[in-house]
C-alpha cells in the first residue's frame, strides 16, 4: 500500500529544458568575455633593442674629440711664436757693426746683454756679442745667434786653426766642415747636427789679425713637432753677420 509522501516533501515537475540553447559550434577554449587573458596569452612582446651602439658611438666621439684637442694643443704649442719681449740690453760697442737687417735675418733681433762682454788682454781684446728672439717677430721655433771678435792675435793663423779644430771636436755633434770663398784671408763652415732637431752652424773667418766667429743654433717648428733647419738658411745668416763685422775691419 503506497504510503503518501512525508509531510513538507512534495514533488515538483521536472523544468522544461530552456529555450534557444544550441550545440556549441566552436571547438577548443575561448576565453571568457570580460576576464583578462591569463599569462602565456596574447600578442608577443616587441623584443628590447640593445643600447651598446649608442653607448660606442659616444665613447668613439668623446675620443676623437679628445685627439683633435690634444692635436691643436701641441700644435699650437710647438708653433708658438718663440723667444722673449724686446729688450734694451745694452752690448759692447763692437756689437753695434752687424746691422739689423742682418739679425733679421739670422731671426735674433733681441740683444743678450748677459751674454755680452769685451775684454782686454795683453793679446788683444776678446768681444763677445749675444741675441736671442724677439716674441712676435723672429717667428717660431727657436734661434740664438753668438758673435766671437779676437783682435789683435800675433798669430792669427793658428789661432783661426785651432777655434775651427774646436768646433770639428764637437762630441755631442756630427761636425762636417766646408771652405768659404769671398770672406776675409780665410774663411770655414761648421754644421754640428745632432740627433735631435737641433743644429749649430759656424762660420770662422781671418781677416789680418782678427778672428771672427758666427754661432747660429737653434731648431725649426714643424708640423707637432721640432724639426731640423735648413742648413743653407743657417749658413747664409751666418755669413752676413761676418761680413757685416769684417767690412769694418
């Protein structure tokens, strides 16, 4: 005998099946509307481009620079114009016989008074004539220019051997010697080059009993650096200066 349901069970009719649903079309997962894709998902990342080149490219520029300043510098250093302010130096009055034009020439304008003296001896008198550069006129590089006056020698002969002998004895120096015609009795160039840029160049003259003898030293400029002078340059400074000093003789 059937028993009827307990009290407060009753049965309900099943839900008819909702309306207008329809067999999925699509296969796989899709990912729900409105929830942010979960990682792994989406578009790539555009990949992080590397800074080195940059950074290269202002190290390489940086040094350039630096080269092309460092250039300049010893440039303009090396070319500088050389020697001092003029001076009013006074020198012995024998000095006073090289004309000006001649120490343009020889690019040593500036009087060296503490390079400078006369002196008396029982074997004559013993002059000794100095000039250096004058900043802004005897150019770059460097020049200085000696003038050695022996008067009064009994024998000049000898005397004019043994100063050339002294200069070809030059240890610090390749000296090469060369005869000069047309100055005074006798007349010799010494070029004492060394391994560096600089270079001397003399020039000894006898003219009676006077000895006259032209030191011109010194270097030229170069590109960045010191180079050697020309020894044509040096030799025809020299020999106008001892001409200027014999004529008077």
């Amino acid at each position: 005998m059937n028993q009827p349901p307990p009290h407060g069970w009753h049965r309900h009719p099943q839900p008819p099946p909702p309306q207008g649903w329809q067999p999925q079309q699509q296969q796989g997962w899709q990912p729900q509307q409105g929830h942010p894709p979960q990682p792994g998902w989406g578009p790539p990342r555009p990949p992080v481009k590397s800074k080195a080149p940059l950074v290269l490219g202002i190290l390489s520029g940086v040094l350039v620079l630096g080269g092309i300043i460092t250039a300049l510098v010893v440039y303009l250093d090396v070319n500088s114009d050389g020697g001092s302010n003029k001076r009013a130096d006074k020198l012995p009055a024998a000095c006073g016989t090289v004309s000006e034009a001649a120490l343009a020439k020889a690019r040593t304008t500036n009087p060296n008074g503490l390079g400078s003296r006369e002196t008396k001896l029982s074997n004559g008198t013993h002059t000794t004539c100095a000039w250096n550069q004058t900043k802004g006129v005897d150019g770059s590089g460097q020049r200085s220019t000696t003038l050695f006056v022996v008067q009064g020698q009994k024998d000049a002969e000898a005397e004019f051997d043994r100063i050339v002998g002294q200069n070809m004895a030059n240890t610090q120096s390749t000296p090469r010697q060369k005869p000069l015609e047309g100055l005074g009795d006798q007349a010799t160039a010494v070029l004492a080059e060394t391994d560096s840029a600089f270079t001397e160049l003399s020039v000894v003259v006898r003219k009676g009993d006077t000895i006259v003898e032209v030191d011109i030293s010194g270097w030229d400029a170069g590109l960045f650096t010191n180079t050697k002078p020309d020894p044509a340059e040096l030799e025809a400074a020299a020999k106008v200066i001892a001409e200027d000093m014999t004529a008077k003789l």
